[in-house]
C-alpha cells in the first residue's frame, strides 16, 4: 500500500476556517485514490493553521497530476466557508509537489487543483490534463458572463448582486465587516450632527469644516486653508486626483482668444505669450468633451456644469498658475474670459466651475470608466480564458481580488438612486454620455503611461510627482512582467500558438474596447514584447492609477469649495457682480454636501486587508526562477518607497500615493 503524506493549509484570515468535511481524491498517471475524508481529532481546519493527513491508496498512483478537493455539510449547520491556501502532497517515492488553491469554497463545491510548474496549453502532454483543462473553461464560461448594459460602454460582468458572486471573488468577511462599519460610522456621525439629508445652504464656508472633524488629514486641512490660491490650483493638475488632462499648449485653439494684453501682467517681465509657448511654459486643459451635455433637473431647477477651457503659465518660481479661464466652449459676450486681475470672487467662481467640471470628468471617466470597469474587463477575460495551470492566469490572478465584488456596490451606492455620482450636476444620464464620449475616444497608447505622457508634452515640466514617480513603477513592472513572460514564451512562435492567450486579448478587444480599431488595442498578439507591454499597461493600470487617483479623493475632494460634483447656481456671464454669497449660493446644500463628503471618505479609506503592490502572500508559482523574479520586483519597490518617503520629507505638500508600500495590488476600492 502506498503512502501520500498531505499538509493541508488553511488562510490566515478571520472566518478562514470551517467545521464542515473536506474530501480529497488523488488523481496520477497510473491510476487515483478513493475518495478520502480528512480527519484528524479535534478541529481540522482552523484559520492559520497546517494540518497533516494521509490517503493510501492500494499501490503508486505514478505522476501525481491533479486532487479533487470536496466541501460537504456537517450535519445541518449553516454555510461555513473555507479558505484554503494550499495542499503540499509527499509522495512515496519522496516527490513533494506544491497544489496552490488560495480561494473561499463553497458547501457543495468541487474544486479541482494542479499543482507543479505553471503549463501552457501547447506544453500540456497528458490526455487527462488536456481535458481536465477544457473542462475547467467550459465550467469558468458558464460562470463568468459578459453582459451589455449599454452598447457603447465596456461590457460587465453579468452579476447583478454580490450575494452571486462566486465565494472566490467576493469580499472576505472580515472586509465586508470593516466596509460596513465605516458606513454605519459616517451616517450615524451625520445624523448625530444634524447634517445628512439637511436642504439648509451654508451659511458659512467655514462651518464645511465641522463635517467629519475627526476624520481630518494633514493634506485636507491644507486644502481647506489654502484652496483660493492660483498656485495650489495649478498643483492639483499635475499631483491632485486627476493628472490626466492637461497638456503643454503650443498654439491655443481658435475658440478661446486670449490676448497678449490679458495675460501680460501674470507673465515674466519682458515676455509675450507666443513666446512663453514656442518655450514651452504654457498649458491648456480643455474639457470639450463636456461640451453640449445637459445638466439634469432636481426639483424642477436646473443643476449646472461647464465645459471651459484653462490656461497656465509655468512661471520662473516654477509655480504652475492658471493665467485665463473661459467657461464654455464658443467664446461671446455672455462667456467672458476671467482673469486672476478681475474681481476676486469672479475669479473665484471661474475655478470653482473649472474644478468642478474637472471632478465630474475625473470620476465617470478616468477613475470609472478607465480605471474600474476597463479593470472588470480584464478580470472577467482573465477568469475566461486562462485555467488556473496557465503562468499569466497565476501572474494576473492577484491583481483582480476584489475587483467585481468592488463595481457591483460602486454601481448601486454612486450610480444607483440617491449616489453622489448620480446625483452630480450632470446624473446618472450626463454621465453615461461623457463615459460613451470617452470610449469612443479612448486609444491604447493613452493608457501606456510613457506614451501618454509624452504626448502630453509633459517630459519636463518640474515637479510633477505623479509622472515621476507613475513612470518608475511602470518600469518596475515592465521588467517583472518581461522576466515572467520571457520565461513561458522564449520566442514569437510561441506567442501565436497559445490559443488561450489570443482568445484572452481577444475578449479584451471586443469587450472592452468593443472592437474599435482606431484605439490600436490589439486582438492579437504576434511578439512576446507585445504581450509584455500589455500585460505592463493591464498591472499598472489596476494597481498604481487606481492608486493615484483613488487614494487622494479625502485629502484633496473632501473640502467641496475645492471643486464640487454639484453646481446649483449658473456661472456668473458679467464681472463685477459676485460675492461669497454667490459663492455659497452655488455650492450644494449642507445634505447634498455631506453625501459627497461620505462617498469620498469610504472610496478613499483604507482597510487592514490591503495587499500591495508586488506582495503575494498567495504563492501561485512554485518554480524557484519566478520566486527569484518577485523578490527582485519587491527589491525594487522598495527602494523606490525609501526614495519617495525621502522627497516627500522635504515638501511642503508631499504626494505618498505612488508609494509602492500603500499602493493596492488590485481595484479593491
């Protein structure tokens, strides 16, 4: 009789452990073991813990190739989850061959592991792990949908609740836990204080500061005290939540006539605007894509939002400043071009509109749409098109934990009825139209951060922190990635027969880009560099621009006359005519105030279950080259948080979200 040696070990989570039974069946080349119950004395499956077994079939089972793992009841208990880790089975000839699993089962649920070196589908000799592989995708399409909600959107998932989520990509409980805690924390601090569903305007700005007193940031405070001046404002456009729409101006756009004379009192002594441009100090940021959505009625009164146009100086204090600010697109008498000389609280007003505008286009489309759904493309196509053996199934797997659970309850509690997004300025219908807008404008070399900055002209403008430090993670997993793709692929021939991978970027293509050939995604890949440079964009993307533009959204959004997702009053048409009251007359009321004051603290916050970048506590690969790949990723990320913790001592405003060490491995928020 032979004798298979099996440590069995449960996550170290809360809730990780189970009373239910777990059965295994041993699958090798030369025959299977029965079905086995492991059962010790005491409690088997504890969170945390290794637990020996043994399964002894009548003789050698030959290559060990795969194990059945079984959650049944105990009696009539409830469900009771488990979390396993993984299996290390000893074989009796001495073989020890590591079986990753590093997922929640269900009662009822057969999951089937493989264990050894990751396989790709051209390498697979072993008729039973061929069909063993296609039976995992057959079962993995069922599972994972695509679904349509709108023609001109990336598709979803087909979930619509997370009680269907399958228990391998749902919240953990301890997760869900502290997600509810920090909510029922908010509403009750807002009712105690009399503030949530309050239609009472503010009276004073200051009195916003009373809102969440004890959730205060040392960067929030500093918004609070300093949001009037221009040259925090030109800050927030290269380090604030959205650095993505400003470029370098080189000839300005025929619909905004700024004049030499206009801006000749902000310039350096001496100098003119075309030549500030031909030298490359001036910047536009231009939100066109706005132009023409109508804003939506609340209570039969029109909300409001703009589509302005914003010039900056880079000026010798290399302090980027905004110089001009024309709130809609077609210059006339009745859309002035406000200037830093005009009354203070016209100007004021015009970066309140700019900014304001500026957030909603954030939100829907650089955060949502290009960030968190783009990031349910790619994990929905992962979870289709790569069986658990395959090296880019165990490279990407970690960076999509959480990612559906996260945009279901996005979708209810932003978009759904009573959302802070839904019910900005421009709702759930505007919204939906500047996300369309967005991706049918939307190119591949956009979202590769060194293409996208250099085609922003934005190379050398000085202290631009998230460039320099997004530039060095992207590098950092550039060459990660090119290691553990070189290692499975050692050339272009390869490539090409991986059927799994073409049909993974095919997806990709069609669903989230939806087949648009002028975007230049690719539907298939011809070159390892190819497939390296995708998987580099999909990587940082969900982790390193989730966290630039995520992880701020307290410090910098919280304060509302920094830039609010509604507007209730119209812009001012004529200068000299405003004051903070009319300041304060635009400004949504005190409930609407906190509502967007609450979204931001619970996108923003941080829970203890956070991964970072570059740590896999879940060892999806066993062989020891990969292992040495990742240690050396890790290396890298943290000299470059030594470095980042080091500048950030020496500024006044410091920029800590490309910190590998708080940068979130997948959209978990």
């Amino acid at each position: 009789m032979a004798e298979y040696k099996l440590e069995v070990t449960t996550g170290n989570m809360k809730h990780a452990g189970t009373t239910d039974n777990i059965y295994v069946i041993l699958f090798g080349s030369e025959g299977q073991s029965e079905r086995t119950k492991l059962d010790n004395s005491g409690t088997d499956f504890k969170a945390g813990k290794t637990r020996t077994y043994t399964v002894k079939p009548a003789s050698s089972l030959g290559k060990l190739l795969f194990i059945k793992v079984e959650k049944d009841p105990l009696f009539i208990f409830p469900e009771n989850e488990w979390y396993c880790s993984k299996i290390v089975v000893t074989a009796p000839e001495g073989d020890t061959i590591v079986f990753p699993c590093y997922r929640w089962i269900s009662r009822g649920e057969l999951v089937e592991l493989r264990g050894g070196k990751a396989m790709t589908v051209f390498e697979e000799e072993h008729s039973l792990l061929t069909d063993l592989r296609k039976k995992e995708l057959e079962l993995k399409k069922s599972l994972y949908k695509w679904e349509i909600t709108d023609e001109k959107l990336p598709h979803s998932s087909h979930f619509k609740d997370i009680s269907e989520l399958p228990a391998e990509i749902h919240f953990s409980l301890s997760k869900s836990e502290q997600v509810q805690y920090t909510i029922r924390m908010i509403s009750s601090d807002l009712k105690f204080k009399g503030l949530a569903g309050s239609h009472k305007k503010w009276k004073d700005i200051d009195d916003m500061k009373n809102i969440f007193w004890s959730k205060k940031t040392t960067l929030s405070e500093y918004v609070s005290q300093h949001w009037k001046e221009d040259d925090f404002f030109g800050f927030q456009f290269l380090n604030g939540t959205n650095p993505n729409v400003i470029k370098r101006c080189s000839k300005l756009p025929p619909n905004f006539p700024v004049t030499d004379e206009m801006v000749k009192p902000f310039l350096e002594t001496g100098t003119t605007l075309e030549k500030e441009m031909e030298k490359g100090s001036i910047f536009l940021c231009d939100q066109k894509i706005m132009d023409g959505i109508p804003a939506r009625m609340r209570d039969g009164n029109p909300m409001y939002a703009t589509a302005g146009l914003c010039l900056f100086y880079m000026n010798p204090e290399r302090k980027l400043i905004p110089i001009a600010i024309q709130l809609y697109q077609q210059p006339s008498e009745q859309n002035p071009i406000f200037l830093p000389s005009d009354l203070e609280t016209d100007w004021l007003l015009a970066k309140l509109f700019f900014r304001s505008s500026d957030q909603i286009e954030y939100q829907a489309v650089h955060h949502l749409m290009s960030v968190h759904y783009l990031a349910e493309v790619f994990a929905v196509a992962t979870l289709r098109c790569f069986p658990t053996i395959h090296p880019l199934y165990k490279l990407l797997i970690p960076h999509f934990r959480h990612t559906l659970h996260i945009n279901i309850v996005g979708r209810k509690t932003l978009l759904g009825p009573g959302g802070a997004l839904s019910e900005s300025s421009l709702g759930e219908e505007g919204l939906t139209e500047l996300m369309r807008r967005a991706l049918s404008q939307m190119t591949y070399s956009s979202l590769c951060l060194p293409e996208n900055i250099a085609a922003r002209g934005l190379e050398t403008i000085p202290n631009f922190y998230y460039r320099d430090d997004a530039l060095k993670v992207w590098n950092y997993i550039s060459s990660f990635v090119k290691s553990v793709v070189e290692y499975y692929y050692n050339s272009d021939g390869n490539v090409c027969k991986d059927s799994e991978l073409q049909e993974w970027i095919n997806e990709i293509f069609t669903h989230g880009f939806l087949k648009n050939k002028l975007s230049g995604c690719p539907s298939f890949f011809n070159t390892v560099a190819e497939v390296t440079k995708f998987i580099t964009m999909v990587i940082f993307r969900v982790s390193a621009q989730h966290a630039a533009l995520n992880d701020g959204q307290f410090d910098y959004n919280s304060w509302i006359p920094n830039g609010s997702l509604l507007l209730c009053e119209p812009p001012p048409t004529t200068k000299g005519q405003s004051s903070m009251q009319t300041l304060l007359g635009v400004l949504p009321n005190v409930g609407d105030t906190v509502k967007i004051v609450s979204a931001v603290w619970t996108l923003s916050d941080k829970y203890t279950d956070v991964v970072p970048l570059g740590t896999y506590p879940e060892e999806h690969f066993d062989e020891p080259a990969l292992k040495q790949m990742i240690k050396e990723f890790q290396a890298e990320l943290s000299y470059l948080s030594e470095e980042i913790t080091a500048r950030n001592s020496q500024l006044k405003i410091p920029y800590p979200y490309l910190n590998p060490a708080v940068i979130d491995n997948s959209v978990t928020t």
